[in-house]
C-alpha cells in the first residue's frame, strides 16, 4: 500500500518514511540514494566478490527495512549494472 499518485500528501509522507533508510548506516563502500519512490543502491570495491558481498548485505537491510514498514518491493523491476576494469576486453584481430 503506498501513497495515491499525484496526491498532495504523498510526497511528504514518502520522505517521511524513505528519511530512516536514507540515514541508515551502509556496508563499507556502499551508499543508498532515493528518486521519489525508487531507491538506488551503489557500491563500489576492488573485486567483484567484495562488491558481491557488500550488495547482498545491502540488499537485506533494505528488504528488512521494506518489511518492517510493510512496504512491497516491485521484485520485477530491479536491476543491476556492473562497471569494471577488472574483466578483460575483447580481442580484436
């Protein structure tokens, strides 16, 4: 259940709810940022094991977070970006 769209209130009283997860202490190297009702977590390391590790840990603190609100998350829409230097490119010949 969220706030009706286009409603006065529901911006208020999202930021109302989204402030305690936007202060929450995160993994090393890991950070959250919100676009409205969407919620971007970013985390960077020296390999893609340690970045691994760090989302995951991530990630459940903010299905906790989602839980303990009873907020739902809109499993079908997430993604997920990889930027590296450590994969080799590909040969040209």
């Amino acid at each position: 259940m969220g706030c009706p769209q286009g409603s006065c209130s529901g911006p208020t009283l999202c930021n109302l709810v989204a402030n305690e997860i936007l202060q929450e202490t995160w993994p090393e190297n890991t950070a959250i940022q919100a676009f409205a009702d969407d919620f971007v977590l970013v985390s960077h390391g020296p390999t893609k094991i340690k970045i691994e590790n760090q989302i995951h840990a991530a990630i459940e603190k903010f299905i906790n977070w989602a839980n303990k609100n009873k907020l739902q998350i809109s499993t079908g829409k997430i993604q997920y970006i990889l930027f590296s230097k450590l994969t080799r490119p590909p040969r040209i010949r």
